[in-house]
C-alpha cells in the first residue's frame, strides 16, 4: 500500500527572507489538506558526514522540490541537492516528483528546474508531465493561465500549484498488456552508432510494438509560428498548415503509441535540425492532445561530452512543455565518437540490458492469476 504523503525538499528555507514570502504563501496553498513533510536542512540527505552514500529514505516517494532563487537564481543550498543526486546512487528510486521554482528575476526559473530534473531522474525518479510551476518576478508567464483560470496572476501561480501537489500525491501509471512504442530518428544507417544502440536494444524489447519513423524521410518543414488560432484551427483536424510527412506520418504514430523513444545524436551540444522540427511541429497536436499518458524515452549519444545538455532539451521540450510522463533514467547518455565505436564502449551491452529492462518495465503490464484465481498485475514504473 503507498504511502498517501508528500515530501517537500526546501533548500534554504530557513530564516525569514522577504524574498521566500511569496513562495511560502504559494506552497501553503498547495499542500493544505495534504500530510506533508518538509525537508529544510539538506545535510540530512546523506546518510553519513562523509557523504560517500546517499540515503534511500526517499525512494518510492511522492516529492514536491521547492526552490527559491532570489535575484540572482543562486540557492547554495540547491546545490546540496545536486551533489546529492550525482552521488552515482539512486537515491530517489522510484519516486516521483514535481518542482516549484520560485525567483526575483525574470531569468533562471526554467534552467534551474531543467538541471534539477535531469539529476533526479537519473537517480531514478520519474516526473509527471508538466511537472514544473515557476514564479518569475513579474509572473508575466502566468498572464495566459489567468485568463483561463479566471483570475489574476498570483491566483493563477497558486491553482497551478495546487494542481501539481495533487497530481504528485496521486499519479499512477499503468502499462499495458500489448503497449506501443513509437522511435524517431534521422540518422544514417551506415554511420549512427545512435543506430547501432538502439539495434541492440530493440531485440530486447520483447512483447513490445514498435513502429519506426525516419525523419530524413522527405521534406521535414519547422514550425513557422503560425498566429494561435490557425494553429488550432489545423490542430483541431489533426493536421498542421505545412503538411508533409508529419501530419501523414508522424501524428498517426504519436497517437497510436503508448512511449516515444528518441534517438539523438549530439551535433553542436543540440537536437539535430529535423527531431527540433518534430518538437515544434508536435505544438498542434498538442492543440488538442495532451501526452500524460504517454511515456518520453531516449538514447544521446556524444563524439566528446555534453549528452546531458540534450537530455536537459528532451526534459524541458516534452516533459515539461507537452507533458510526456518521464520515467526514471528516461534516457541513455553515451560517448563515442568514430563511427561504429558505441558497440564496443566498457559495459555497453550491460547499459543496454538495463535501459531495456526499464523501458519494459513502464510499458508493459504483466497481468497473472494468484492463488485464489484473482487478476493482480506487476508494477509498472511510476506506481
């Protein structure tokens, strides 16, 4: 049985700062009701004053992150949550989280939150889709929000993260008995060893569909920004004013699929052109579609470094934005850089092994019979 609680990690919370006075009254709001537990003092995540291992007591919890960032977007107490999470434990398996980020500046509310998210997952912990409610100085970013609330700015930051703290305590994912999983790429066959990893995975991928999309394949048109309306207009059918192998190919096979899986190569620390124009053209689906039910996977691979960068864009793009669910170690972050040299990195077909494992684990939903002839099913990631 699941514990019906919250978990509040409040980085620099203590002392009085006029600076945390809106954030405390917005997380007031949110957790009224709820039994809640709030941590302020972030030494108290390890288990020894050394910090050579990081404790488990939040794995398989429900967590809100709370971080206020002030003028300049520093909390050093945020940065004992980093080191906690990089600590190469996974600390927080099994959880699942949200964030509310808080600043007194226009600026860094979104690169905080990115940074964060990227670190917990890779500790283990899963993300609801759109999991972060920011606050910037001006709450300018909740002006939309308001309007469809039905209220002013300040109200509209405290419903939403009333929403959040609900939708924390009381996510639940479920796979399925025949799930889908939709893989994207525009690689060269010939010289991706984004390709070559994912060729090995797949035949790992038992009891799985997958249907595979090039998006090298013909013209791939970006998003021009069309005004709103027409976006919806087009949206509302299905459709996308630029057509093309998007709207033919690729929206079908997003609705279809239970989990998109990404393959993305790292060129210039970036998503490659066309999976960039993927995420953007998505916005009118998005129009009237919403992913929860969906689960966001990828494997980036790197010639030197930066595969963090890349699954921060994933994070920020179609968790955050399109509200993909995110599963714990979403992603496979590699280095190689001649083509053909993935396949023959220290313990690649253990990474593999174990990034097909998860990836099962979300998506299918193993129903068996107990002894009493009752249907119970095994848990699927985010339970």
């Amino acid at each position: 049985m699941r514990e019906n609680k919250l978990y509040i990690i409040y980085p620099q919370k203590q002392g009085k700062n006029k600076e945390r006075e809106r954030l405390d009254m917005v997380l007031s709001e949110a957790v009224k009701g709820i039994s809640a537990e709030q941590l302020e003092d972030m030494e108290l995540l390890w288990d020894d004053p050394d910090k050579e291992q990081g404790t488990e007591r939040f794995c398989g919890k429900r967590l809100l992150f709370v971080v206020p960032l002030g003028k300049n977007g520093v909390n050093r107490g945020y940065y004992e949550v980093l080191s906690w999470l990089r600590c190469g434990k996974k600390v927080l398996k099994d959880s699942v989280a949200g964030m509310i980020i808080d600043a007194d500046s226009e600026l860094y509310t979104k690169a905080v939150a990115r940074e964060l998210a990227v670190a917990a997952n890779q500790a283990g912990c899963a993300f609801v889709g759109r999991p972060l409610v920011e606050g910037t100085a001006s709450l300018d970013n909740f002006i939309i929000q308001a309007a469809n609330m039905n209220t002013d700015r300040i109200g509209a930051y405290i419903k939403s993260a009333c929403i959040l703290a609900e939708q924390v305590l009381h996510f639940s994912w479920e796979g399925k008995t025949h799930p889908h999983l939709l893989v994207l790429h525009a690689s060269n066959h010939k010289t991706s060893n984004t390709l070559a990893i994912w060729g090995a995975l797949k035949k790992k991928l038992e009891g799985i569909e997958i249907k595979e999309i090039n998006l090298r394949n013909g013209t791939l048109e970006d998003c021009s920004g069309c005004p709103y309306r027409m976006c919806l207009h087009f949206g509302e059918r299905g459709q996308c004013f630029y057509g093309g192998t998007i709207v033919e190919s690729v929206y079908p096979a997003v609705k279809w699929a239970d989990g998109i899986l990404l393959l993305c190569p790292n060129y210039n620390d970036a998503l490659s052109a066309n999976m960039t124009a993927f995420i953007n053209r998505l916005t009118a689906l998005f129009r009237t579609v919403r992913f929860y039910d969906k689960a966001l996977f990828g494997i980036v691979v790197s010639g030197y470094s930066g595969s963090d960068l890349l699954a921060g864009q994933l994070v920020t793009a179609l968790n955050m934005n399109k509200t993909f669910y995110l599963p714990g170690q979403f992603c496979m972050l590699e280095t190689a850089n001649s083509p053909g040299s993935a396949m023959h990195s220290p313990g690649i077909e253990e990474r593999i092994d174990a990034f097909s494992r998860s990836i099962r684990k979300t998506l299918i939903n193993t129903v068996f019979l107990t002894d009493d002839g009752a249907k119970e099913h095994t848990d699927s990631g985010g339970k």
